[in-house]
C-alpha cells in the first residue's frame, strides 16, 4: 500500500468520529489545519467524559461507598492505561493541568533543589515558550544561566553546537521538544539522552507535539523526565502528565501543598503521601483524566503507527505543493524529518491576513509567532502561518488549502 492510500483509509476510518467536522463555515466545509495548536476530540472521548457525570462522578480516593470507588476507579484506571501506553508505570506517570505546568513543575522542584551558580540549564532554540519561560524563572531564583543549543539552515538541532556546549562540563539539565511546533523538526530523544547522561547532564523531552503522532515509549527514551499535554492528543484541556524517573521523583519534595498530598498533618509539619499522589495536590481534574484515558483508547484503537504514517504522507503531499507557491518560503527540514506541520510565509501578506482569508475559506491554520518568539528571531520573521495535521485530514483538504492560498494572493494581487 502506498502511503497516500493508507493516508485515504485512516482518513475515512476516523473523520465520521469527530462530530465538529461535520459543519460548514460561511458556506464552505470546515477545514481543520490547526491540530498542533489544540486536536479536536472523537466522540468517545467526549462520551466518556459525558458517562462520568451522568454515571459515576464522587470524590476520589477518600470516600468508603461505592459510587466514590466507581470514581476513583475510573481516575486510576485511566491512569494505568495511559501508564502502560507511555511505556511507564502509574507511580511514574504524574497528572498535571498541561505540559506547561509539567515542565514547571520540574523547574521548581527539581530546579530548585539542583541547580546553583555555575550550572547551566541547555534549552534549544526551536523550543515553546512553555520550555524556555520556566527555566528563565528558576535561573533567575538559583543563580544558574539558561542556554540555547542552535538550529541548523535546514530546521534541524545543531548537533556540533550541542556536543560543544554539553562538553563545557556545566550543563546541569537538557531540555529538547520531541517535535518542534514551529518547524516540525522530530529530534532523536534517545540519542539526545545518551549525550546528556554522558555529559551528567539530565534531560527533559517537551513531547507535547510527539504523542499524538508518534508511538513514544518513555522508558526506551532514556530521558529523566517526558512531559506531554492532553488537548493536542485527542483529550480535553484541562489535564496534562508528566513522567519521572522514579528514583529522582522519589527524591524530590513536593511542589504544591494541599490535600491529597500529604500522608500525615500535624500543627507543625507534614509528610508526603507516596508517588504519584505527591505531586497531585488539590481535587484533580478527574474527568478530564478520564477523557485523556478514552482519548489513549482511540489512538490504539486507530493505530499510532497508521495515524504516524497517514500524517506523513499527508506532509509529503503539502510540502512541495506549497513550497511551488510562487513568493512562498516553508520553513523546516524536509519531508522525512518532521512531523505533520508546516510553518511557511508569504512574500507581501502579513501571516495574520493570510490566517483571516484562509478562515473566510473554512480553511483554519495557525498565525502568529507560535509561543516561539526566540526561534521567529532566529529565523528572521516576526510571524508565520502553520498548518497542521490528524488522523481525519484528506488530500482534498490540502487542496483547499492550497486553492485558498492562490486565492488570498489574488486578493493582495501577489
Ligand atoms: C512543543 C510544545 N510544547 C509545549 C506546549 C504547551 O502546551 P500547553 O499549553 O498545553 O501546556 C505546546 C503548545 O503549543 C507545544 O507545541
């Protein structure tokens, strides 16, 4: 089977299962193009989270009667099947509210009880904000300095510039995007863990771009930590994870304080309940794990490795069909090294007036700088467009793009 018809099969298997799809824009079909921004959610998963509010919402894990364990169930149980798809264990897989809390999380506990004057925190350039902003702040609290690993002409992790800078001996932590959202660069997370850990650095993967479009495996990854974020992988907002090596989760102290975290509560002090609840303060977002859990159960139903190959062939059919544009210039690596998103701009448009004609052709893409202001400096423009890709895009949709696009320079007469 050639990738674009196995593209076609995952297409018209799960296009009837996203409901939002089914409606028009100003009279045109919507076009979604905007998965890396937020993914739109199957019907299970909105299902699932209907059925725990109509069936068995109570609190969890402190009642003794039975809806409340029907309830706990239904939030560890979700867990433990995404534990088990991530290739980690339900002490090790920590909910958060979104990968940005995640990595805070890890700068503020972990970065504040290791790192000091002298030490490095090596972010990369092609990171989202979210993967800079917190290791600034934890910098600027420990005395410790944040660098950046360069980009390559062609999108891609400077390799030399990294092995130079972990070779001064003062990196303390890397921290590297599994896909970038802007170039949709795939970097090699084992391969960056090994010159990490050879280096005594740690490492953290931002995989919030790579678990809704490939099969990720944290234990095989190697990393010390892997952070990933529900809504952009067919889950709801509101409910992100984090994974942690055991042995430095365990020796980590808690970051919130609250119920759910503790063991024991004195007057005085208290002690810390064991993984992953430590890290859990507060009621959790119950449903939304919940709905993380369906959202896991619909990518194994479909088939990372169908939804992987159908967004690359996808990608392989845009790329030269948008790069012939005349005026246009794609940014990022070519075809076979990067995932389902394409970031380009236009000669003489503004990426904002290119995002609001493609809208009045139902065709929604990303404008602006992406939470990546560092990388648009680098690469010389204040703002792209960026489109994206799921399991529900067709051929015909890239060319809608691509019509609106002819259209929209027509209008600027470009
Ligand atoms: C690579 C990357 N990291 C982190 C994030 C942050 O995700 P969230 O806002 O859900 O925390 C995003 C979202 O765009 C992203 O693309």
């Amino acid at each position: 089977m050639n990738a674009v018809a196995a593209s076609t099969d995952t297409a018209t298997l799960t296009r009837a299962e996203f409901p939002i799809l089914n409606q028009e824009i100003g009279g045109k079909p919507l076009v979604y193009l905007d998965s890396a921004a937020t993914g739109q959610k199957p019907s299970s998963v909105i299902e699932a989270i209907d059925r725990f509010y109509r069936e068995d919402n109570a609190p969890i894990h402190r009642s003794a009667y039975d809806l409340a364990a029907r309830s706990t169930e239904a939030f560890e149980g979700a867990r433990g099947r995404i534990a088990a798809y991530m290739g980690a264990t339900d002490e090790t897989t920590i909910f958060t509210r979104n990968a940005t809390e995640a990595i805070n999380l890890v700068a503020q506990v972990w970065g504040r009880e290791n790192l000091g004057p002298g030490d490095v925190v090596l972010s990369t350039l092609m990171e989202h904000h979210s993967n800079i902003v917190p290791w600034q702040i934890v910098c600027q609290q420990t005395g410790a300095k944040i660098d950046y690993v360069e980009v390559t002409e062609d999108g891609l992790l400077d390799q030399a510039d990294l092995d130079a800078k972990l070779a001064a001996g003062n990196v303390k932590l890397l921290t590297v995007a599994h896909i970038s959202n802007v170039l949709g660069t795939i970097n090699d997370p084992a391969e960056l863990s090994r010159k990490a850990h050879a280096a005594g650095a740690k490492i953290l993967i931002d995989g919030s771009q790579a678990v809704p479009q490939l099969a990720v495996d944290f234990a095989a990854t190697g990393a010390d930590f892997y952070a990933w974020t529900g809504h952009k992988a067919y889950g709801p907002t509101g409910i992100g994870v984090l994974h942690g090596r055991r042995e430095i989760l365990e020796a980590m102290g808690p970051w919130l304080g609250g119920g759910d975290m503790i063991k024991v509560v004195s007057f005085e002090s208290s002690t810390w309940n064991d993984l992953p609840w430590k890290f859990e303060a507060g009621t959790s977002a119950v449903a939304e794990a919940v709905g993380l859990g369906a959202a896991i159960d619909f990518i194994e139903r479909i088939g990372i490795e169908n939804i992987t190959a159908h967004e690359r062939a996808l990608t392989a059919y845009a790329l030269p069909k948008i790069s012939a544009l005349d005026g246009i210039t794609v940014v990022g690596p070519p075809a076979d090294k990067r995932g389902g998103v394409i970031s380009f701009t236009l000669d003489g448009m503004h990426p904002h007036d290119i995002g609001e004609l493609l809208g009045r052709e139902g065709v929604c893409v990303r404008t602006g700088h992406h939470c990546a202001q560092p990388l648009m400096r680098k690469l010389g423009v204040p703002a792209t467009a960026r489109a994206s890709f799921a399991c529900f895009n067709t051929t015909e949709e890239v060319d809608a793009l691509i019509a609106a696009l002819v259209k929209a320079k027509e209008v600027f007469g470009i």
